[in-house]
C-alpha cells in the first residue's frame, strides 16, 4: 500500500514537470512573463525592441517556435494583427489559438486610453478601433499585466498558481512604487517643460503617467508618414509653445524629427522600443526610458 501512495506521488509530482513554454510577442512581455514564472517558465519573444511591432515580419522560426509553446502572450488591441494571425494559424497548435486558455492577451487588463469616439474610417489612418495599444511604456498598466499573466500562468499549471500569483503581485508592487516615484519627480519640472512631441501615438500612456502634454505627433495620423504640410504645422506649434523635446521610440525613422527638432530648438530623444531581454528587466527597462526622457526634459 505504502509503495503504491510513493509511486502515485512520484507521477503527481508537478517538480518533475518540463517548464512551461511561453511565447511573448513583444520583449516586455517576456520579461514580465519570465519575472512572473521564474524557473518554472522558459521564454521566448517574437520581436525584439529594436523592431516596430506593428510590422513585425513573420519568419518561419517563429512558426517553430509557436508551434511548441504552450502558451501565448500578446499585447492585443491589434497591435500585432499584421503578422500574428498567420503566424498562429500556420502553428498548428490548438493550446494557444484565440479564445483557449494558452492565449493570454495583456490588453484584457489594462485601463485604455486613446478608445476611439464615434465613426472609424481608413482616412483616419491606422487607427485602433479597440484604443491605444503602447500601453507596456507605462508601468502602471505593466502591473496590470503582470497580475493578468500570473492568472493566466496559473490557469494552465494549476499546481503552481500560488507561486505565480506571488511573484505578480511582488512585481506589481515594485512597478507601481516606480511609477509613483516617477510621477512625482516629473511633477518637479517646470510646466513649460512637460511638453513634447512623438514621432507615432505612442507616447498616450507614457504622458499620462509622468504628466506632460503631447503637443502633436510628427505622424499626421497613426501609420501615416510625416508630410511637409503637416510637418510645417508641427514646428509652428513647437515654436509658439516652446516644445522641448521630440521622443520616438528608436525603431521610427529619425530624418524628419532630427530637422525639425533642430529648426525648433528642440531636443531628439530615442526611447528604447522595449526590454532588452533576456537580460534586462520590465522595470529597468522602463526606469532607463524614464530617465532619458527627464534628463532631456529638465532645464
Ligand atoms: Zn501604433
């Protein structure tokens, strides 16, 4: 009798399992996924920061790659709807299409902005009809995340939500301290100097969290490139308000911005497009961007 209960305890036992293998499509999620899991995860990310992920391209290693996990973390809100989808379809892996328990969608839990107000046309450019989906450059929806990615690690490897939960909840915490902190050392700043201009939309979080004013995007609408007219408009507006700064994530083209940052009298600054991982942390990360957008900032 006792042989047996040791031999049924040796086949329960959830040490003896492989680690979960977790697909992230974008290098911030991986790096909060891998903070959340621990050794009980092993990670991969689809893109690197050095990548726009709205144009991220669907190589077959990726195919590969999904085709073994056994779970998926998007960002969602359609950020990557012009590469994922096929990329999943042609998987061939039914633990993580849309709507199972392997596809964990970080948009889900996050508190939106930029959700659009009445009719959506294609003149309006690539607008997302659901809200602004670059929502992983603020670290208060970064918590958010990583408690989503806790509940959904936990769902699929039940014997250790406990653990997952915990260490969500401790990286929660330590982002939203950041957060806090961040905040309040950006509130020091002169109010002049709490403006910028972005290259894309995709700074609305970013500016909400530390309290500045996006005065334009040097895009006329989201996707669309830079136009003389339009551009003409922007440096008006950066003269007459003093913009101090223009800030684009460091995969956007910087010909435009570079010009009119130096007819404005502007700074350029070049935001990492995301954690260096496996070798950075979420907070690093974000606390770096943090940092090279205040050093910029302040007088
Ligand atoms: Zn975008």
């Amino acid at each position: 009798m006792k042989k047996i209960l040791i031999i049924l305890m040796f086949f329960a036992m959830p040490a003896f399992a492989a680690p979960l293998q977790v697909v992230a499509t974008l290098p911030s999620l991986a790096a909060i996924a891998k903070e959340v899991g621990g050794p009980l995860v092993q990670v991969e990310a689809l893109t690197s920061p050095h990548q726009d992920p709205h144009y991220a391209d669907a190589k077959p290693s990726l195919i590969v790659t999904l085709n073994r996990a056994d779970a998926v973390i998007v960002n969602g809100l359609e950020l990557e709807v012009g590469w994922l989808p096929p990329l999943l379809q042609q998987a061939r892996n039914g633990k993580i299409q849309k709507g199972t328990p392997g596809y964990i969608d970080a948009a889900a839990s996050v508190q939106l902005l930029g959700v659009p107000k009445g009719v959506i046309d294609r003149a309006m450019g690539d607008v997302h009809p659901g809200g602004n989906p670059h929502f992983l450059i603020d670290p208060r929806a970064g918590a958010r995340v990583a408690v989503a990615i806790g509940q959904g690690l936990g769902r699929l490897d039940a014997a250790h939500a406990a653990t997952y939960q915990q260490n969500a909840a401790a990286l929660a915490q330590k982002l939203t301290a950041l957060a806090k902190a961040e905040t309040a050392r950006f509130a020091q700043l002169p109010p002049a100097r709490r403006t910028l201009v972005a290259y894309h939309d995709s700074l609305l979080y970013l500016v909400d969290w530390l309290g500045l004013r996006q005065i334009a995007t040097l895009e006329p609408r989201p996707g669309i490139a830079p136009n003389p007219q339009h551009v003409a408009e922007v440096l008006q507006q950066m003269k007459a308000a003093a913009v101090p700064v223009i800030a684009q994530e460091a995969f956007y083209p910087e010909n435009t911005s570079k010009t009119v940052s130096k007819l404005a009298g502007a700074k350029l600054v070049s935001l990492p497009g995301g954690a260096r991982f496996p070798t950075e942390t979420y907070e690093d990360h974000v606390r770096g961007l943090a940092q090279a957008l205040y050093s910029a900032l302040a007088p």
